[in-house]
C-alpha cells in the first residue's frame, strides 16, 4: 500500500528543508585575523591602488566577509572580517588563508594614513591596529 502526502505534510516538509538551509547558510561576522598587510608605500594622486590583506582562519568553513572602509581626515581606516557558519557544522581541518582586496582611490598629493584593524585571534573582539603612511605625488 503506497501512502501519498498530503498538502499540509509537503508544505511543512518544505518550510523545514528552507529553515533548515537558512540556518546552515547563515553566518557570524568576526574582525579578520590580519597576517599580511600589503600596502604600497607611494600611489600618484587620482589614482586607485589595491590594498591586499591576508587573514587566517583555522578550519576549512571561514569564508573572507566584507570589508568596511572609512574615510577619516588623516586618510583611510579599513576593517576586514571574515565570517563562520552559526550551528554546529563540519569543517575541514585545513588551514585557510582568505585574501582580501581593497582597491582605494588616492585622490590629493600628500601623506595619507592606511590604518587596518585587525584581530588578535579568531573569533575575538580583542584588536590592534597596523598604520603605515602612504606618499600620494
């Protein structure tokens, strides 16, 4: 004897299957764990120069995140985070490294300050700061 569901039955089947794909998808954002800053020293004024950052995450499930860029007088403040599932997933053992891009636009001759906050650990609030002065001719 052959059971069939039912509308109700397929439509919580389905509601599950998406909650359950929600929950797997969603992620919490932490400051990135900065190990290689690659800022140039000089950039000519107008142009863009790309900002490499290189973080670190222990396990195969950190995925690179967003990067925040605030524009200060000084120059610019840059805060890279790298993200890991909510729940309790699987994860490879693997070491990754997850590079971040930042192209900035360099716009008057001068000095100008790149600062990168940065984690002291992996999933920690605890930070420091890298500065390094760029020449913009």
């Amino acid at each position: 004897m052959s059971r069939k569901l039912g509308p109700f039955a397929i439509t919580c089947l389905l509601l599950s299957l998406t909650v359950s794909c929600f929950e797997m998808n969603s992620h919490e954002e932490y400051i990135a764990n900065v190990f290689e800053f690659n800022i140039p020293d000089s950039v000519k004024a107008g142009h863009m120069a790309t900002i490499i950052l290189v973080s670190s995450g222990s396990n195969g499930c950190w995925e690179k995140g967003r990067d925040e860029i605030r524009r200060r007088s000084d120059g610019f403040l840059i805060i890279p985070y790298d993200k890991f599932p909510n729940g309790d997933p699987v994860c490879t053992s693997a070491f990754v490294q997850l590079t971040h891009m930042i192209p900035l636009l360099f716009q008057k001759a001068g000095r100008c300050e790149v600062t990168v906050r940065y984690s002291n650990s992996l999933r920690s609030e605890d930070y420091s700061e890298y500065t390094k002065e760029v020449v913009v001719y």
